[in-house]
C-alpha cells in the first residue's frame, strides 16, 4: 500500500515538472508569461477540476517544507541576477517603490478589504501585507517577453525581490500579533526587526562563507564549475533554514541578502552559476504554482462574491496606478512606461505560500478562526488569478499598446559623442545602454541618468553582458579607431544585430570600416559637412540643429495596409499638419517622390517636420513600432 502511493506521489511531481516545462515552451511560443500557463494547469488538474492532482495527499508539514526550499531557490536566484550598478539607473523610483510605495499598498489594501469585506483590522493588514509582493516569480517570465527600458525593468525586480521579503515578514509579524495576542507598536516593531535581523545576520554570513569558498578553496580543477554550483545551490537552501530556525519567515531575507551579495561578489564560475540556478528555479516555480493553483477551492472565492473583485480592483486600478505614479515622480520614466509599471504588477508565490499556510493554522483548532483563514485565502488568490491572468497575461499587449518597448542600442564610449547621441535616442523613447571603462565618465553618463555598463568594449563578454545579443544597433564611438574597428568586428561575428555604426577620427581609416560592411562616421569629414552646411544652407542648418526639440527628421518602414498602392499626391492632405514626406527607400535607391509615385509594401519613407507630427505619422505609417 505504501509502495502504490510513494509511486503515486512519484508520479504526480514528475507530472507536474513536465507540465512546467510544457507551460515555458507555450510562454516562448507564445510570447506570454509562463505563469499563466502554470496557474491554468494547477486549476485544471486540481480537485476543483479534473481532481488528478491534489496536493494534501503530500502532507501539510511536507508540502509547507517543499513550498518553503522552492522559494527560497526562486528568491535567491531573483536576488542573485540584481545587480547594486543597475538600481543606480532607477534609484529615485526603486527605493521609493519599496518604502513610500509599500505602504500605500500596505495601508489601501487594508483600508479596503476592511471596509469592503466586514474583518477586523487586523485580517485586514494580514491580507494587505501579503499583497504589497508582486515577487521575482511573476515579474521575471513578464520581462522575458517584455524588454522594456533597463531602468524600468530594474525598478520592477527590485521591487518585486525587496518587497517579497519585507511582505513575508510583516505577514508573519501581524500572524503572530493575531494569534498570541500581543499589541503595541512595540511589539510590531521588536518581531519585524528581530526577523529581518535574523535574515541579514544568516544572510551574510553565508554569502562572505560561499565567497571565501568559490574564492580560495579547491574545488577539484575537474569539477569545477559543477561544484561550484552544488555548493550555492546549497548555501541558499542552508540560508532559508537557518535563519528560520531562528525566526519563522526569515529565512526569505536571508536568501534575499545572500543573494544580493553573492550576485554583486566577482566570484568564479557565475555565468555556470547562473544558469543552472535558472533551470532549478524553473523547476522549482513550476511545481510550487502549479500545487498552489491546485489548492485553490471555487467556493471560498464565490463567498467573496462582488465585494472580493472589488478589492481587487481597488488593489490592481486604484492603489497600484497611486503608488507607481508617486514613487517615479521626478525620475526619467516616461508616462507611458509609468502606466505600464501601474498595469503590470500581479502578485505571485509569496502571498500563494505564505497565505495557504496561515489558512491552515488558523482553520486549527487551536486558533478556530475559520472565517478569518476563508477571506485570508480567498482574497489573496482571488488577487493572484485576476492579475496573473489580466496583467500578466495582456503584458506583451499593454507593452505595445502603450509603445514602451524600445529598441535597444549599444553605445562604446561614453564621452561627449556617445552620450550626445544617448541623449537624441532616448529622446525617441529608444533604450539606450553606454559600456565605458573609465570610471569618471561613467559616473558622468549615470548623472546624465543614462544607464551605464562599466567594462571594456572591445572585450566579448563584457558586450554581451551589457545586451548585445538582443541589440538591433551597435555603435562604436571612442575615440580610438583601432578599439572602434576592434568592436565593429566583434559585433558582427559574435552578434547579429541590423546595423552596425563606427566613428572613426582619422578619415583615412574610412576604407577599413566600410570593407567589413560597417556604416561609419568621419569626425572630420561631419565637422566639415556641418562647416558647409552653414555657409551654403544657413535656414537647413539651423533646423536640422533642433531636431529632436521642435523639429524631426525619421525614417521607417511603410507597413500599414491603407498606404499600399497609394500616391504620394493622395496621402498628402492625410499626412498630419506640419510634416511632409521627403524621401522614399526602395531598395538600394532613395530618391524625392513624385506626386504620382505609388508606395509599396517594404518602401523606407523619411517624415519631415514637426516633432509631434513626425512622431504620429510613424505611427500611422507603421502601426508595429
């Protein structure tokens, strides 16, 4: 009899792996969130459902301790690829999402399920502490098929691996406050602090412990790497348990920290590290959402009834949009990168876990507040499975409706002509990342509030590091031809992006570039060009120096059906006020348009006038971008 259910259980965590493998490959596929996929399977193959799947037969203690090590591997490897040099790009929004931002959420959300639901103060915090988490669990699989701005996405992940441990903790402060019965703000301030001091204290000291290891201890010169990640794989695991042995619900700082600290560490082996603990995670986030949608019982969330979606949406349209648009004030985000922050923040494992397993404690009867476990529970995964399936789910769509994903550019160098042409493309809403080695003129793209990758540009992995395997543009612009020509190479070997751009200071190395099929600039020869264009075109000269303020030169792609096969004389009066089309590509040819030429499908048109008008009419002739 034990055998048939060890070979049941058996079955049913491997069924489940394969499924969240299934689910990435539809989230690769498909362009949406893996989690979407992960929810619906745990619902459908859940008791509610079908009943293949149900996740009490694991036991409550074994479940609580499977829930428990998998997310402190998904918090730790979140932790781990947060980098200190990257919050620097968003540090205004970040740190303001993770104070000023938390309570807001903190204090709505309880404020509303209060008033909304009819529980006591307390629940009401209860809930409202878990979901101020929105969690690297649903924020990295949006990311994976959203890239949005470096700093947007920053503020996102650190928000979402902050936020995770201080909801966690908080959570487990109110439990106890419920089930002990202690009061004052004392006592809430002596249980927050004693956790999250625990979790700093475990969390260093792993980290310095995994440090000195990796750094100066033999790993076997054979196996290497491999041990190397065995032993984080372990350190992170150990972490979690530690510090929770100390205190409930520390062990998520500890991996946090740990994680931070190991991730920033120049240590051996990262990019093995790294993606091994990727795969684990998968693993991992696909067996803990899938049990946890499992769990998931149709009655309590029809209990909830108009006033559960209520909360809902005062948490996801009212509080959410609030706290977004307050923490960025001030910052350089974009009001359409603002709402899609405000849009875009489902809540994940932590309140799934952390909330199932107070359901079952307070459902004892030792505590005997049934009610209180019902909204508890209810609420919290009535939240996840609206916004996983709205906002997750609509992420890639909301993304481009809104128009922020961007097109993203390398910039080598980041002296007064790299950070010139940083500040026209990021202008145009392109996202922009300068990879400089000197550390005083990274400092100085930082203070302009570009993002910067400090390395050597003429060094491969640093490149790649920075993006370069998603860039559509790279472009080399020190100050030394031979490093320029050095990256043109690098580019176009080791990368593939659409277009590869070099500046060169010494015209007579033009040649060189353009053999290997790089666009390049001669400082001389542009200097001379702007020279001329001011004695014999004085009036175009000082127009096309204020491009990129009032006035626009761009050129795009015609895609949009309603232009295909039209004239230029017929798309005149339907070109916006203030512009006119002043080129046409087809081919290798460009050319001034006749008033009878016909555009076609693929044609490169150049918009020219008003910057607002230039802007509208790419849109019209490429509703894509």
């Amino acid at each position: 009899m034990a055998g048939n259910e060890a070979a049941v259980l058996i079955a049913v965590v491997a069924g489940i792996v394969g499924i969240g493998v299934i689910a990435q490959v539809l989230s690769d596929r498909f362009r949406v969130p893996s989690i979407v996929f992960l929810i619906a399977a745990g619902i459908l193959l859940g008791p509610e459902v079908t009943g293949l799947l149900n996740p009490e037969e694991f036991g409550t203690a074994a479940l609580s301790a499977i829930v428990g090590l998998s997310v402190a591997i998904i918090v730790f490897e979140g932790a781990f690829h947060l980098r200190i040099e990257e919050i620097r790009e968003a540090p205004k929004t970040a740190f303001r999402l993770v104070t000023v931002g938390a309570v807001i959420a903190l204090v709505g959300t309880g404020v509303a399920v209060h008033y909304l639901l009819g529980v006591g103060w307390l629940v009401a915090f209860l809930v409202g502490s878990l979901l101020v988490a929105t969690g690297p669990t649903v924020i990295a699989p949006i990311l994976d098929v959203v890239p949005v701005r470096d700093r947007v996405g920053v503020a996102l992940d650190t928000e979402g691996i902050v936020n995770d441990v201080t909801a966690a903790i908080t959570a487990v402060v109110i439990f106890e406050i419920i089930t002990t019965g202690a009061s004052g703000p004392s006592a809430l301030v002596t249980l927050f602090a004693e956790r999250l001091g625990y979790g700093l204290l475990v969390g260093i000291g792993i980290a310095a412990l995994l440090y000195y290891m990796l750094q100066y201890v033999d790993l076997s010169p054979g196996n290497a790497p491999r041990n190397a990640r065995l032993l984080v794989l372990a350190g992170a695991l150990v972490a979690y348990a530690a510090a929770n042995y100390l205190a409930s619900e520390a062990g998520v700082a500890a991996v946090a920290v740990a994680g931070i600290l190991l991730g920033n560490a120049d240590v051996p082996y990262e990019e093995e590290i790294s993606a091994f603990k990727g795969d684990v995670t998968l693993i991992v986030l696909s067996f803990v959402f899938i049990t946890l949608a499992a769990l998931l019982e149709f009655e309590v969330l029809l209990d909830l009834g108009l006033a559960g979606i209520a909360v809902v949406a005062v948490v996801a349209l009212v509080l959410r949009p609030l706290l977004v648009f307050v923490s960025s004030a001030g910052d350089r985000i974009t009001t359409e990168e603002k709402l899609f922050m405000s849009f875009v923040g489902p809540r994940g494992i932590i309140p799934a876990s952390v909330a199932t397993l107070f359901a079952i404690e307070l459902r004892s009867e030792a505590i005997g507040m049934p009610e209180a476990a019902d909204v508890l529970v209810g609420t919290v995964f009535l939240t996840i499975l609206l916004t996983v399936l709205f906002e997750a789910g609509l992420a890639r769509r909301i993304a481009e409706k809104l128009n922020v994903i961007p097109m993203r550019v390398i910039i080598v160098g980041g002296g007064s002509v790299g950070r010139e042409l940083a500040t026209r493309l990021e202008d145009r809403g392109e996202n922009v990342v300068i990879v400089e080695n000197n550390q005083e003129r990274i400092q100085k793209v930082r203070d302009a509030g570009f993002t910067a990758h400090h390395g050597d540009g003429t060094d491969t992995d640093v490149l790649r590091s920075a993006g370069a395997d998603n860039a559509k543009i790279i472009v080399a612009a020190t100050g030394d031809d031979d490093a320029n020509l050095l990256i043109s190479q690098l580019s176009q070997s080791k990368f593939s992006p659409e277009r590869v751009i070099a500046r060169t200071n010494n015209p007579e190395n033009v040649d060189a570039f353009e053999e290997l099929g790089v666009r390049t600039i001669s400082s001389a020869m542009a200097t001379a060009q702007a020279m001329d264009n001011y004695i014999e075109r004085p009036a175009l000269a000082n127009w096309m120096q204020g491009i990129g303020e009032s006035g626009d030169v761009q050129e795009i792609e015609v895609t949009a059906d309603p232009l295909i096969g039209e004239s230029i004389r017929d798309l005149g009066p339907q070109l916006p006020e203030g512009c006119l089309i002043g080129l046409v590509c087809r081919g290798e040819e460009s050319f001034v348009p006749e008033a009878d030429f016909t555009l076609e499908r693929g044609d490169r048109v150049t918009f020219i006038g008003r910057k607002e008008s230039v802007r509208e009419a790419m849109k019209w002739a490429h509703p894509e971008e």
